[in-house]
C-alpha cells in the first residue's frame, strides 16, 4: 500500500513570495491534516480535513495561510505571503477513521522543507 | 489542556546499550491516546505505537517496549540493545477522544554511537 505523498521535498523562496505544496493521502484515508514543524520542535496541527470539509482550521494563520481538500482527497496548502518565521517542514498525514470516533492512527508523509530568505 | 514533555533533548549511547526515552503527559480527558512516532534524519514521522487511557499493559515489540503508568502521567518507551539504525529523533504524542489532534512533545534525538 502507497503511503502519504507529498511534494515537492525542498522549496526555497524569497519572503513575500507565494508557496503551494501538494499532498495525496493513503488511498480510502477519509482525514487529512496539515502539520508544521519548526526545528527543533514537535509538530503542530495546522488544519484538519474530514473528506472535503474542514474539521479543524483554529492554529492556521488564516491571513496568510490556506488550504483545500477538493473531492476529498488530494489537498493543496498555500502561503501567500511567506515570512521568515514559515521556515519549517510542513507535513501531510492521513487516517482512516473519521474524526468523531476513536483517534484513529496519523500515518505522516515525508514532509517539504521549505526556506524563506 | 493537553500537554506532552519529553525532557529529554538528545541522549547517546554506545551499540548494544538499553535506553529508555521518557514522557510525561498532562491531559483532562479520561479517555486519552498516547502515540510513539521515529523521525529518523529522512524526516518522515514513522508510527510505532498507540494506546489508548484505558490499556496499561506494557507493550513489547521485539527490542522495542513501552511502560504505560496512569498514576503517574508517564508513557516510557524503552529499546533495548540498541542500533545504529535506532539513531533519530522520537516524539510522544496525546490525543484526546473523538478528535485527532496530536499533541506531540519536543522530542528526544537519540544517537547511537557504534
């Protein structure tokens, strides 16, 4: 079975610029979260997805920040525009049981590292 | 509030030694989750285990175990003779019911000196 994709791997833009990254979930997963990870720390919901509708958008700086999950599977996170302090990885994972139920297994994508100069 | 600490920053060992990663939670909830997850230098967060509030049973997966103590909020995880391959960061995380919010800790990077 495929696991979380996401691309791309490295981004490097100037500050002011705008940034998309993709994410496909593991086949038939009905959540999908977004997470950042700042060095050094540990990863921190961004916004949470139930098939195309948002479950849970309460830490994403919604100023700058946006996400979709159109068709309820693939999901595009955006940030427009980027500040030095978005220097993170930002990582995708998906579950299988819909969030309402017991926590189901968060299964992480390899994440995109992205730099901000 | 949920709250994960692992004060463990970085802690190294030679091959072959045990090491024993703690974590200590602070939740309201009394049903709860508590997850392991490895990042190894790939980056990827691999799932290793899950528990929920109401199973103390230790856990032992091969050279991998964990210690579930509600008395005292701790969810220790222990591998024994360690590897190189074991050398990465590992995080604890809580969850509380019906919502899939992990609440991760601040990690401990492991490093395994062979």
């Amino acid at each position: 079975e495929a696991g979380v994709a996401q691309s791309p791997r490295y981004k490097i833009i100037e500050k002011r610029q705008s940034v998309a990254f993709w994410c496909n979930p593991i086949s038939g997963h009905a959540t999908l979260y977004w997470y950042q990870q700042i060095l050094g720390q540990g990863p921190k919901l961004l916004i949470q997805f139930q098939n195309n509708g948002v479950v849970d958008d309460s830490q994403l700086p919604k100023d700058r920040f946006s996400a979709e999950r159109l068709k309820g599977v693939d999901s595009t996170l955006k940030i427009q525009p980027a500040k030095l302090e978005d220097s993170a990885v930002y990582l995708c994972a998906s579950s299988l049981v819909p969030s309402g139920g017991a926590a189901d297994t968060q299964y992480f994508g390899p994440g995109t590292r992205l730099t901000v100069l | 509030a949920q709250k994960v600490t692992q004060a463990q920053t970085e802690i190294s060992v030679v091959e072959k030694e045990d090491v024993t990663l703690d974590c200590v939670y602070e939740t309201r909830d009394t049903t709860y989750y508590l997850f392991w997850y490895k990042q190894p230098p790939s980056g990827e967060l691999v799932f290793l285990i899950r528990r929920n509030s109401f199973d103390e049973q230790n856990e032992i997966s091969g050279r991998y175990s964990w210690n579930f103590q509600k008395s005292t909020s701790s969810f220790n995880f222990t591998i024994t003779a360690s590897q190189v391959v074991d050398s990465a960061v590992y995080f604890c995380a809580l969850s509380g019911p019906g919502a899939n919010n992990l609440f991760f800790g601040t990690g401990t990077r492991l490093t395994v000196i062979p």
